[in-house]
C-alpha cells in the first residue's frame, strides 16, 4: 500500500468515527427523552413509541439507509448522504437505548428518590441530582455495549454511497488489485476504534462496583 | 395558652389524619400534636400503622382525609383543598428531616457530598458555606474522619450517622425517624442512639417510632401507642411504662420486656 491508501484509509476511518460518535451522542440521550416520556404513559405517544421501538430494532440497518435515502426527496427533503446515514444510525441505535434506560429507571430504587423528596428536592433536582448519575452509572455497560455494536454495524451505511472505513478498502483495492492489505488495516483500526469503549466499558463497570451499585 | 395558639406554635400538627391501602385502614383519625424542642415516640406492634403516620408527616405517604401542618405550614394541600404544587411541597418538606431504618445513603456521593447536596440544590446555599455546615455536622455525630469515604465502606451505624448529618443540614423544624436501629447489628444500635440522645438534649423536636423501649423511656417527652391506626394510649413516659391505662399496653411491654427504670 502506498501513502495515498494510507490516506483514504485513515479517512475512511474518520468518517467512520465522526458519523457513529454523533449517532451515539444524538441516540444516548435520544433514548433518554424517549424513556421519560414512556415513564408518563401519555394514550397514543405511548403506543407509538412502543411501535418506533419495535420497528426500530427489527429493521436492517441497510434496509433503514436505503428507505431513508430513498424516500427522502418523494417528502421534499433534501438530505445529503451523511446526513441521512447519521438519521439511520440514530434511530436504529435510539430504540436501542431507549430501552436500556427504560430498564435503569425501572430498577431504580424508590428509597433513593424517597431519600431525595424527604430533603426537600423536587422531582426535577431529584432526577438530575440523584437518579439520572446513578443510573449513568448502571447503565453504561449496557450503552457502551449499544455502541459498540453501532459501530460494527455502520458499514451497512456504505449502502447509501458513503466512503466509511470499510467501503473504503474497496476503493484502495480497485486500484492496487490487492485487497488483504487495506482490509487487515481497516480491521485493525477497527479493533483499536472498539478498545477504547471496551476500555471506557471497564473504567464504568470498576467505578459501578466500587460504589457497589 | 388558647387552643389556637398552641397548634400555631406546634412544631407538627396533626388533625383527623385517615389512610387506607386498599380496603385495609391503617390510619384512623389521628390526633397529634408537637411542640417545639418535644421529643414524641410511636410506639406499637408492626403493622399498627406507625410507619404510616410518620411518612404522611412528610407527605412521603398521602393521606386520605385529615390535615398536618409543620410549623404552622399545611402540607401536601392548600387550605381550601386545591393540591400543593411539587415545588411548594418540597418547600414545606424542608422543613423535616427524616432518617430511614434502611440509612438510604446516596452511593454515587461521599459522606462529604451526601450532606452538602440539599443545602447546595434546595438551599441555594454557597459550596463552601454547605461544607462548613457539613463538617461541623459530620463531627456532631462522630463522623469526622470519613468525609471522603463512599456509603459502602461504612458499618450500619455509620451509614446511620451520616444519615442523620444529612437530614440536620437542611435544619428542618423537626426530625423524623423511622425505626432508625431496627437494621442495625445490635452492637452498632448504642453508637446511633447515643447520636440521637444527644440532638434531644440539644432541644431538637423529633418524631421518632422505635422499637427500643429504654430509649424512648429516656428521651421522649410523649409517647404514643398506636393500635391498627388508632392512638389507644399517649402519656409521659414514665406514667406510660409504670402505669399503662389499657390491657393491650400492658401486654405489649410485657412482651417487649421494658427495664423497670432508664
């Protein structure tokens, strides 16, 4: 491989990173809302998004790409590639951790929030103060996971003509008539991509057990 | 003292206080009042709706019927029957503080933080104005040394400690306790009671429901018994373990097996 692959690989990867850790970042916290609002049980926001998380998490994620690309000029929406590959990745990994958080909130302790209210917080500072760190902290092994995950999966954004760490090893190989290089390279910048959250996976679950929780 | 001016003083005013679960009611127009700088225990067997009583004080529990006022405050209600906003109530509810049987530490927080939290987020109070508070607190109850320490890494008693710093932070009119030894190991119960004996003699007002006989013999100012939700006896603690007025009473304390002085 010459300096020029090398390049289009590391590209590759950055697109790679930029587009998941904005799809994580919107999804995390996405997935949130979307556990608090189900915790209120609102007649039909309810069930609509019972039916968003179902479909969400039963619908290939090519397939999610493909229909949003598709179908986003026939809704007069003028979409460029990244921006609908980060909309698939969103709402795929969204459902997701929707229900990660729906489970923390489920398992949260009514002491604690009783603890809380006693002192004179209201529910809000409650949430904020007391709920929501602690069940960051139960439930980032179950994210981290989530992403992970996201990331194996973003190839299937390719799909719509984005030049991610994976399509990109086609391109090197079109040229080059060697194909094992840039697709070990791409392998392993994956592994490295996946370590850190493995790491910062480790980092949660030590602080989660030394507060025992 | 006219009868209207006694309930403005009141530290916690109980009138006609009714809760059911479902068919079963576990609290039957209740009647209580106390002063400030009064220690008030409850007494009663499991299940006699002594839990009850004390978490409606803070609204924690709703009742059906009947009103309370701390300090002179409603909670939970308006006057006219409109329900409190949760900021209004959280307001009245800084007037108390409670200590649970089960401590209910924050984890994620260190001693230092489980005290200083309300008074910084409810309070408004500066950090270093709350710390100060806290450290003067932590050292009221002998916990001085571990205000870096996470709540695992404490005994029960400790736990129970902090607990009891975290609620006298928010420097409520009154401090309830709900059975604040029942989880303890029994060598532990001496250092929290000992906590507790000290904020009486302070002139803290305490609402406490206990199972240890000579402790409230020796702290209160009234005692109460409560019998499936009714009050069937209320007395100075001396006329109350010498002399009880009703069988059930007597029978309880011959079960609890009361030393004949504190």
């Amino acid at each position: 491989m010459n300096a020029s692959a090398w390049h289009m690989l590391l590209e590759g990867a950055w697109t790679t990173v930029w587009i998941s850790a904005v799809s994580i970042a919107i999804g995390v916290v996405a997935g949130l809302v979307i556990a608090l609002i189900r915790l209120a049980r609102i007649p039909i926001v309810d069930q609509l998004l019972v039916l968003y998380t179902s479909v969400a998490r039963a619908t290939p994620l090519v397939t999610l790409a493909l229909f949003i690309f598709l179908s986003a000029p026939d809704l007069g929406l003028d979409l460029n590639r990244s921006v609908a590959g980060i909309l698939a990745l969103t709402l795929n990994t969204t459902a997701f951790n929707a229900e990660i958080w729906r489970s923390a909130f489920r398992n949260f302790s009514r002491e604690q929030s009783e603890a809380a209210m006693a002192t004179g917080m209201t529910p809000w500072v409650t949430f904020r103060r007391i709920m929501l760190p602690q069940m960051v902290i139960t439930s980032l092994p179950g994210l981290v996971n989530e992403m992970s995950f996201l990331i194996k999966g973003s190839p299937a954004i390719a799909v719509i003509g984005i030049v991610d760490l994976t399509r990109v090893t086609n391109r090197i190989s079109a040229v080059t008539y060697e194909p094992l290089p840039p697709i070990l390279v791409a392998g392993v910048l994956y592994m490295a991509i996946i370590g850190c959250l493995v790491w910062l996976q480790r980092l949660a679950e030590r602080r989660a057990n030394r507060l025992a929780m | 003292m006219s009868e209207a001016n006694t309930s403005e003083t009141a530290a916690v005013s109980i009138h006609h206080l009714s809760k059911s679960f479902d068919d079963v009611e576990v609290l039957r127009d209740v009647e209580l009042e106390v002063k400030t700088g009064e220690v008030v225990t409850i007494i009663g067997s499991s299940g006699s709706g002594k839990s009850t009583l004390l978490r409606c004080i803070n609204w924690l529990e709703k009742p059906d019927r009947g009103s309370i006022h701390i300090a002179g405050q409603r909670i939970g209600v308006h006057e006219d029957g409109r329900p409190m906003p949760v900021r209004e109530l959280a307001k009245v509810r800084a007037q108390t503080g409670m200590v649970f049987q089960g401590f209910n530490l924050w984890p994620h927080l260190n001693v230092l933080h489980n005290v200083t939290e309300a008074p910084i987020h409810v309070q408004g109070k500066s950090k270093r104005e709350a710390e100060e508070l806290a450290t003067a607190l932590l050292e009221k109850v002998g916990m001085s040394q571990k205000h870096d320490s996470y709540p695992n890494t404490l005994s029960g008693g400790q736990k129970q400690r902090v607990a009891i710093a975290r609620a006298l932070a928010m420097q409520p009119e009154v401090m309830l306790f709900d059975e604040p030894t029942s989880a303890l190991d029994p060598e532990l119960v001496g250092e929290v009671l000992a906590v507790i004996k000290d904020l009486s003699a302070e002139g803290y007002t305490m609402v406490m429901v206990t199972h240890e006989m000579a402790f409230a013999r020796a702290v209160s100012d009234q005692v109460v018994f409560l019998e499936k939700g009714l009050i069937i006896e209320r007395a100075d603690p001396e006329t109350f373990f010498t002399t009880p007025k009703t069988d059930r009473v007597r029978k309880f304390l011959e079960n609890h097996d009361t030393p004949s002085s504190a």
